[in-house]
C-alpha cells in the first residue's frame, strides 16, 4: 500500500464520519481515528514486523483556528477566487529546501502546473501544484505551518 492509497483512506473515512477504522493487508496495520471537535485526528501506520506506529496528531486549537479562517474567507468577496486547498494532512512549506526562494509569492503569475508549495506528510514531500492558470492573490497559510486535508492554502485570480 502506498502513501496515495493510505491518504485516499484518510479522506475517505473523514468524509464518511466514521469514529475509528482499522484494516489489515499482510504486513501492514493500519487504524484511523477520528473523532468530535475537541478530539483529535489520528492516523496509525504500522509494519507489523517493525512494531512502531507513525502517528499525524492535530491538534484541537489548530482545527478551531482554521475554522475560523475559513468563515473569514467565505465570508469575504472572495468568490471571483479559485481557491486552491490542501489535498492531505502535513506540514506547509512555501520553498522546495530552506536555501531555495518561494514557489510562489501574492502577485505572481501562474499556469496549471506551476508548483505552489510542498507538503510534507509522513516524511514525504509532495509537490502541490496550480489547478488554474492566473495570479496569486493570498497565502493563507504561514510557512512551516500544519495544514488539515481540504484547508485553504492559497486564493488565486484566474482572470
């Protein structure tokens, strides 16, 4: 199982409002919790022949945080504005290596395709890369910053 299936997983169960999911293939275990506002989000990967489990915690404060940028942003005029989110939980980095300048700043111009930023989930980097073509408006997410799956990361203007 790859890092593509377990965080298809991840969302799947999220969206399904499932409190606790565990499944089993071969040599690996894996459980997913999730739970109520004040929980936490929890993802266990385990290589049962290794017997140590990867844990992706977040925090309480950090989805309350959120939430409340969220309704500052929808309840701005924002909606001329392709927004682009956080495709999994990690960790937001707006440079490819801390020596390297920013993908991306607020008023750069862009293509589909363009890399935005990098997030880091599990000790992997994924690239994230532009969905439109069109010009950076907002970075509504601080460098080195925890993002949740389907958090505003960016606000682009696609004329």
């Amino acid at each position: 199982m790859d890092i593509k299936e377990i965080q298809n997983l991840i969302k799947f169960v999220a969206k399904s409002g499932a409190s606790e999911v565990k499944l089993e293939m071969g040599d690996i275990k894996i459980t997913i919790k999730t739970g109520g506002e004040e929980s936490r989000e929890t993802a266990y990967v385990q290589h049962i022949p290794v017997q140590q489990p990867v844990q992706q915690p977040v925090a309480a404060a950090q989805q309350v945080e959120t939430k409340k940028e969220s309704q500052e942003t929808s309840s701005s005029d924002d909606s001329k504005y392709v927004t682009i989110k956080s495709p999994m939980i990690g960790t937001f980095y707006r440079k490819p290596s801390p020596d390297k300048p920013s993908f991306v700043e607020v008023g750069s111009s862009i293509k589909a395709g363009d890399p935005l930023c990098v997030i880091e989930a599990m000790k992997l980097f994924n690239e994230i890369e532009s969905e439109v073509s069109g010009k950076i408006v907002k970075v509504l997410v601080d460098d080195s910053s925890p993002v949740e799956f389907d958090q505003p990361l960016f606000l682009i203007d696609p004329s």
